[in-house]
C-alpha cells in the first residue's frame, strides 16, 4: 500500500522540500484563463511567496498563449462566450508573477514540462542538498 502526501501548495515538490519548492502546472492556455480570476487560485499563489523555489509549468506556449482562444480545442459553443483574449490573459499571468514572484516557464506541451520539471528539480536538489 503505498501512501501519498498531499501538497498545501502547487502540484509537484521534492520529498523533504516540500516547504521550498513547489512546482504548480497548468496543462492549458484554457485551464490558466479560468483560473487567473478565481479567489481560489490566488490564495494558492499567495502561499508561493513562501517558497524559495516556485514555479508555474504551462503546457503551452507564448504563441499558444497570445493566439488563445485559436487552437484551443474548444467547443464552438464555449469559444463564442470567450471574453479574454490571448494578450490580456497573458498581462493577467505577467501581472500575477510579478505580484506573487513566482517564476513562468511555457514548455509548450506536456512531454517538455516534464523535462523541465525534472530538471527543476535536480538543480533544487543540487543546491539544497550537497553531497
């Protein structure tokens, strides 16, 4: 049986950092635009302050992000009551990084968010932990 322990904040940690490094994901351009207004999302990201080491991984890119909602998949019938465009979803994320300092990595997809995750933490690692 093995047990898993629930992350406060973000969506992946290291075992034993947990309480510096935090790594959150969002898996869309669509996911962030329903999450950067929510009161939810920015008490999560208010709790990032406290770590050393914060990250949001989107599985997008900048161009996914600026052309949204084109391409996002969505059904006709959500994509007519879209509000947001993609420049202003992107000045909510650079607002809200810049306010809750937390650092933004687009890795355009989720096979590249992975790496990047790994590699995140492997250098947390590195640092934290010298051998």
């Amino acid at each position: 049986d093995r047990q898993y322990d629930h992350l406060v904040t973000g969506d992946y940690s290291i075992k034993g950092l947990e309480s510096i490094f935090t790594i959150e994901r969002k898996a869309s351009v669509a996911e962030i635009a329903q999450n950067i207004h929510q009161d939810r999302f920015k008490r999560e990201l208010a709790r990032l302050k406290d770590f050393k080491y914060k990250y949001l991984l989107l599985e997008a890119s900048l161009n996914d992000v600026l052309q949204f909602p084109i391409g996002s998949n969505l059904p006709r019938s959500v994509m007519s009551k879209i509000r947001a465009t993609g420049p202003f979803i992107l000045r909510c994320i650079n607002r809200l990084q810049v306010e809750y300092n937390f650092n933004v990595i687009y890795c355009d997809n989720r096979f590249n968010a992975e790496v990047v995750a790994l590699n995140l933490m492997k250098e947390v690692i590195r640092l934290e932990c010298p051998e």
